[in-house]
C-alpha cells in the first residue's frame, strides 16, 4: 500500500505520478527563472557601476526573490524523490513541505492535488499545520517562499556580493545619511542640495522691486507690446551623488 497507509495503492500510485509530473515540470519552471535571476544580476551590476546606489538595492529584490524560487524548487525536488522512493523518516517531512509549497508555488500545479491525497493520510490536524510552515515543514523552505525579499539588510548583502564580483567599491553611508535625514523617499543621488537653488545673476533680481508696479505691461525702454514684463534669471541645482 505505500507510505499512504490505510489507504488504497491506487491513491499511492496516483501521488507519486503527480510528484512525477511535478518533477518534470520543474525543469521548464527552472529556465524563465534563472534567465531572470541573470539579467537582474547584470542590471545590479551596471547600476552600481554608474554609482546609482539605491536603485541597485531596488534591483537587488527581484535578483533575491529569482534566487530563493529557485532554491525552494531545489527543496521541493528532493521532498518529491523522498515520496517517490518512499524514504522512511523523511516521508512526514517531506509530505508536509509538499503542503506547504502547494499554495505558494503557482509553477506546479500538481502540487496542489498531491496535497488532497496527502491530507487524506496525514490528517487535517497535520495539514493545517503544514499550511502554515509550522510542524515538520523544513524552516529553509518557509523561509524561501515566504522571506521578506525587501530586507534591506539582505539587499546590501546581495549588493556587496555583485559589486565585489564587478570589482566596485559601494558605500551605504551616504545612503544612510538621506535615511536618517527624514528623506528616505528621496534617491539619495537625487537629493538636491539647497545651497545651490535659485542662484541668479549678479545683475537681475528674482523679486520685483517694491516701486515696480507689477501690472506695468512696458518694456525698460517705455515700449509696450501688450505682455508682461520677462526677466531673464538663471536656476542652478546641484545634485549629490
């Protein structure tokens, strides 16, 4: 009868064909993944080579989030070859990372119908439990498909490891300075420094004076054309990288 005990070899056989199948799928699940892991690696890689920091950790969630998919495929591929061969100690293991993995990971749907049969042999008790990542379920795997990607602890982590692979010096600090500044929703590289706004020309005022009368429509040299007075100033703004 299986590790489905108590129970027909029919639904033994009908699980272990959905791991299978489930194994299979794995492989095309696997290459759009990777593909996407590579590009948001390169992508973290040229920004912080043009010293675009904070958009390098912005990168840095979907290069995690690639990666920890593709290690929890790595976990659910060997709980389904422990149900498969029917691996003792393992098989409570393995069947609740089965359950767990099921409503979280849309690549294989064939996991959520191995669920059904595996309910009926663990129990509803032990289900629940799987379904919340509590009991047996393995804590990587809980932690791969539900981790917080937008750690910013992690994303420096990542950072640091693609800018020591591109031989780039990164430094959080000023970072961390527009952070605790209060202008966290500010790109710290596009942060403008306000000494440097509205310098005008030595020779033109940016207020009116107070004997101008603001409705004077004429030109300096008494000309009227019908249209508000112009003055040419000039704006700077410095940017801080």
């Amino acid at each position: 009868m299986g590790f489905i005990q108590g129970r027909t070899s029919k639904q033994t056989s009908r699980v272990k064909t959905l791991l299978r199948l489930a194994l299979s799928r794995l492989a095309a699940a696997r290459r759009p993944r990777l593909a996407r892991k590579s590009i948001s690696r390169s992508d973290v890689g040229q920004l912080l080579a043009l010293g675009h920091i904070d958009r390098a950790l912005h990168r840095a969630e979907q290069l995690i989030e690639e990666d920890n998919m593709l290690e929890a495929f790595n976990i659910i591929e060997l709980h389904c070859n422990r149900l498969i061969d029917e691996c003792g100690d393992d098989i409570r293991e393995a069947a609740a990372g089965i359950m767990f993995a099921a409503r979280r990971c849309g690549d294989l749907p064939e996991l959520t119908f191995a669920r059904t049969i595996l309910t009926t042999k663990f129990g509803g008790e032990f289900a629940e439990m799987a379904k919340e990542g509590a009991g047996v379920v393995d804590p990587m795997l809980v932690w791969k498909l539900t981790g917080n990607k937008g750690d910013m602890e992690l994303k420096k982590k990542v950072v640091k490891e693609v800018a020591a692979e591109n031989n780039v010096l990164v430094d959080f600090s000023e970072l961390q300075e527009v952070e605790h500044g209060g202008s966290g929703n500010v790109p710290h590289h596009h942060k403008v420094s306000h000494e440097g706004i509205y310098q005008t020309d030595m020779d033109g005022s940016s207020e009116p004076s107070h004997d101008e009368d603001p409705c004077d429509t004429s030109n300096s040299d008494g000309a009227s054309n019908g249209h508000p007075k112009q003055e040419n100033t000039r704006t700077s703004v410095r940017t801080r990288r």
